[in-house]
C-alpha cells in the first residue's frame, strides 16, 4: 500500500471519548456524508435482519436505520465507550414517546474494534459505516467485516481519501516535518484491500466536499470537536508552540477565497457484498460448494 501509517488506537478511542459531548454540534460533514449512504441504500433491494453500526459514534445514524430497517436488530459498535453512552441516550431520547411501545427495540451497545471485532462469523446482514474506517487498517477491517458478513450480506461506507484537509496539510508542511494531519488511505488500495478480503463487487466513487471558516482556528478547533484531530503515529508529542501556530495559521492565509478559507474533504463512498455461501472461504483457505451445486457436465 502506497500509504501505511498507523493510527495509534489508544489515541483514536481518547480523542473520539472526549469529543463525545460536543460532536453532534460540529459534525456536518458526518451528518451530509450519512444522509447520503442511507439514500444509496433505499436503491439496494436488502432486508437486514441484524445490522452493525460500525463506529456508531454518537448514535445519530441509529434511529434512521432503525425507521428505514423497522424489523432489523441494531448493534452500534464503537471503540470509545463514551460515544456509546450518548448514543444510547440519544437512541431514546430519538425515539421519544416511541420508547414506551412494547416494539420498542434498543440497539446493543458493544465496545469494540473494527479490526477485531467482538462478533460471530457469518452473524449480521449489513455493516453501515459512515466515516469510521479511515481510522483503521484496511486490511484488517476489511477482513474482519468479511468474518462477520452472512454470506449475501452488505457493507456500505464511507471513508476519507489522501487529499482531506490538504490545505491545513500544507499549511503544516510550512512548518515543520511532522504528520500534523491524519494520513489517509488512497481509494486504490482500499478497493485492493476490500478485494484482498473476499468481499465481492466492490464498487468505490469519490466525492469532494469542501467546508469553509473564517479562521484556520477555528477549523482546528472543529476537528479538535470532533475528535478528528491527528491521531498518526510519529505525531509531534507535547504542546504545539504558540510560534508553530501562527506560522501555521499565515501559511493557511494564501489559500483564502472570496473571503473564506477552504478545508477539502475527499470522501470515499464504498459498498460490497459478502460472497455467497458457495463462495465463503473456510479458515483454512478452502471453498465449500454443496455437492446440490456442483453441475453435472453433459457429453455434448
Ligand atoms: C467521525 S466519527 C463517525 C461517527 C458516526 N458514524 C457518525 O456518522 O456520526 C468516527 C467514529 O469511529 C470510531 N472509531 C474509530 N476507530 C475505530 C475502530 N478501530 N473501531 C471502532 N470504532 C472506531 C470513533 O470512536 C468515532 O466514534
């Protein structure tokens, strides 16, 4: 993969459990990037029985699930055990007076990581993942969503691609040498990751979305919010110096436009299937096809 890093996990699960209070009021782009996968899924003939919210964060993506999937079972997964807690706070406080009808159903909450996760082989229909997998290792995520999916089942996503924030990205590089910005998977080896694991039709588009600020500040402060600040391995430890602020925030200037400042996000949007069960690889490597399926050749 062209580009490895290693998100320090301790750090992604302390940032994303302090930003816990405050995310829903920053998280827009999180909230639009959402909004569209649910509506790509209303084009995919699925009726999930269980579905894995995967990095469920603050739960906002729960209550649509559940009114787009009525039947299905919910399991919001998240590594920060306090993004959970106001999940599930906001799960009923969604629901309203809907929470008293005995058809009620809660989610289950499970802490976990998306590269090992805490679940059965072949136990849920469909992972949502809206902007959760861009903190984990492709290749094990993508492996462990394979593990989980039943054989017919869906993953659909989000992700973020190399050219997020590549202004604030810039502005850093002015600088000094350290990642000071969150490197991202390319598209490409995500879709070569996805293959890798089995998972079968992927299919990737590129969105560019960009969000705009008075100050470079003041971007900082958002992704601060939600909890999106640098998480990379080899990060500069200790405090940024106020010098290395202000270097920083007049390298962001010569970006500004008709009177803002441009922070660009590169969003990935991912969907694939779990192979049917003819096609499912055992542990060992090997292929089970039922002998019911195996055709008879005929002399021609
Ligand atoms: C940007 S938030 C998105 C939250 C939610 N999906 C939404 O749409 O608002 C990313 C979430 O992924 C979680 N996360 C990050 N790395 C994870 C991992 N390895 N396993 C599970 N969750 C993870 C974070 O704790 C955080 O809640």
């Amino acid at each position: 993969m062209t580009n490895q890093y290693t998100p320090d996990k301790h750090q992604v699960a302390q940032s994303f459990a302090h930003a816990a209070q405050q995310y829903d009021d920053v998280a827009i782009l999180q909230r639009q990037t959402a909004d569209e996968l649910l509506d790509r899924l209303s084009l995919v003939k699925i009726q999930p029985n269980r579905i894995l919210d995967l990095g469920a964060g603050t739960g906002r993506n729960l209550s649509l699930l559940a009114a787009k999937y009525p039947k299905a079972e919910l399991i919001a997964l998240d590594i920060a055990p306090a993004m959970l807690k106001q999940a599930q706070h906001r799960f009923q406080s969604d629901a309203g007076l809907k929470r008293w009808l005995p058809t009620h159903q809660q989610p289950a909450y499970m802490a976990g990581d998306a590269e090992a996760l805490p679940l059965a082989d072949n136990s849920v229909d469909m992972v949502y993942a809206n902007l959760s997998l861009q903190w984990c290792d492709p290749t094990k995520c993508f492996a462990e969503i394979q593990r989980v999916l039943r054989p017919g089942g869906l993953l659909s996503f989000t992700s973020l691609g190399p050219d997020t924030l590549n202004e604030l990205r810039q502005a850093w590089a002015a600088v000094d040498d350290y990642p000071h910005v969150n490197i991202f998977y390319d598209p490409h080896d995500i879709g070569e990751a996805m293959m890798n694991s089995r998972l079968a039709e992927p299919v990737l588009d590129v969105d560019r979305l960009t969000l705009t600020y008075e100050t470079a500040i003041a971007l900082m402060k958002d992704l601060k919010e939600l909890g999106a600040h640098n998480v990379n391995e080899g990060r500069r430890r200790g405090l940024t110096g106020k010098q290395a602020f202000e270097k920083v925030i007049n390298a962001y200037e010569p970006f500004r436009k008709d009177g803002l400042l441009p922070a660009s996000y590169e969003v990935i949007y991912g969907h694939a299937w779990c192979a049917e069960e003819t096609q499912k690889q055992e542990k060992d490597g090997t292929v089970k096809i039922p002998v019911s399926q195996i055709a008879r050749r005929t002399a021609s």
